[in-house]
C-alpha cells in the first residue's frame, strides 16, 4: 500500500505569500520525484477548479486525463500546494487506461496553487497548474458539519452510482475524451477528521481520522487503489471515469483507524 504524508511545516489557515508558495511547490516536487523532468501537461491534462471556492469545506475539483498516443495513464496524483497535507489525493490505476477523468469533494485550506500530475506507462511524468483561490474559513481546522456520534454511526457507507455520460467530456479541453467511459460515483459516509477540528462542546481537538484507502475493482478486477488525506471532505464523494463495458463494481475503504466497509454493485442490464 503506498502512503502519502507530506506535512507542511505551518498549518495555519493564512495565505503565504508567492515566494513561499513557489517555495512549497518546488519541495514537494523534490520529494515526490526528485530530479526526475517534469514535463508540461497543457495537452495531456485539463484541471476543472473554480476561480474561488464557494464552500472551502466541500470543493469540487476535477481533471480530465488523456495519455499521448502511445502510452496509457498508470497514476494521478494531485496536490494541493498550501494544505497542511499538500499531496491530497493519490490515483494508482491497477490497469492503466489511455484517458481518466476524476472529481472529488476537497477541503481548501486557503489560497493555493493546485498540480495535477499524471504519469504514463513508459516512465514519464506530466504536470498540469492552477491557483484556486478560498473564502477564507480555513476548511482543515472548520468543526465538523455533523454530529460525531452520528457521524460514526453511519461510518463506511457507501453508495455506488453508475451514469451513462461522463460530465465535461464532450466539452472538455481534450478532443475525443471519454467516447468510451462511463462516470462512477461514490459517496463514503465518513466524517473525515483532519486533527486539526475542535470539538465545540469539550474545546479539545478531534484525533485525526479520515479516508485512507479507496480500492476499486471492475468485474472483479482490480481497476484503481486511491489514497486519500485529510484533504478529503467530509462524507467525501469521487467520480471516476470507468469503461462503458462494466458489468459490476467492487469497493473496499479502509481508513486511518483501520476500519475496512465494502460494497457492491451490479449494473443494470448485467
């Protein structure tokens, strides 16, 4: 299982300025791929991020992935420069695809530069940019949304959707994306503690707890293995582009307490 556990040193809330942030990005790289070229991804990777977060607790951020003729796509990785855990969401695809679409529901810590990186099966490593920018709440360290009993109640339930078209894809910045894939949806009931949240009754800080593992099997194949962070919503949702041939869809989650929920779903018409 890979992990992925890059801290920032400050995890305040407060926006650095542009040196630090440029600062942030060149250490992650670093770490992520040392000397390695990184090479620009303008025609490989094309990132949906709004210009400002309208809820910096639950931001939608999305990308459309699509291999050069020749290659196919084996990993994804974004990063979200100034979050306390920068490297927020980890796409490891047990059987590389020549395009791959994902949106997820992402904590924004406060304003920051986000990197999509998608490297190919003959060993090349591509990146893509943006800045977001944030409401200023300071989502990692916000109080929970729901109640903490309530939220451990429901704790692993997952609800799996399967839709015909895949969002974006006919629109989007990658000519003849999706013309094959079809959109899956996972919602995880999961309330996603970052460490950094208070509770509002006892002022004590709530352990940290959150998604570490989302394992994907098609047709009892293994598709793709993500690995999350604090950097996840609350009751996170995942979209995921996935082949129109699919017949049924296998998800095991395990988190940082090391509680695992699994759940099935067979497709209509199968």
């Amino acid at each position: 299982m890979m992990r992925v556990a890059l801290l920032s040193v400050v995890l305040g809330a407060a926006a650095l300025p542009a040196q630090a942030a440029s600062d942030a990005w060149d250490s992650i790289r670093s770490q992520l791929y040392g000397e390695q070229a990184l090479l620009n991804g303008n025609r490989v990777i094309a990132i949906d991020a709004p210009y400002r977060t309208y809820d910096d607790a639950r931001t939608d951020l999305a990308a459309q992935i699509a291999a050069p003729e020749g290659t196919l796509v084996s990993k994804v990785t974004v990063v979200l420069d100034e979050n306390p855990m920068p490297v927020s969401a980890v796409f490891a695809l047990e059987t590389p695809v020549p395009s791959f679409y994902f949106d997820l529901t992402m904590r924004v810590n406060g304003p920051t530069p986000m990197h999509v990186l998608a490297e190919t099966t003959d060993g090349r490593v591509f990146v893509a940019e943006t800045f977001v920018k944030t409401s200023g709440q300071g989502a990692c360290a916000a109080p929970p949304g729901t109640d903490p009993k309530e939220a451990l109640a429901s704790l692993g339930q997952m609800d799996i959707r399967v839709a015909d078209l895949l969002p974006g894809a006919d629109l989007g910045q990658i000519s003849g994306f999706g013309t094959r894939l079809n959109r899956l949806d996972l919602d995880i009931s999961h309330p996603s503690h970052s460490g950094m949240q208070m509770d509002q009754i006892s002022l004590l800080f709530i352990p940290l707890r959150y998604v570490e593992q989302v394992e994907i099997a098609l047709d009892d194949v293994g598709y793709v293995e993500m690995t999350g962070s604090i950097s996840l919503s609350e009751n996170p949702r995942v979209g995921l582009s996935v082949p129109r041939k699919t017949q049924s869809v296998d998800v095991t989650m395990t988190d940082t307490d090391g509680t695992v929920a699994t759940a099935h779903k067979t497709l209509p018409g199968f």
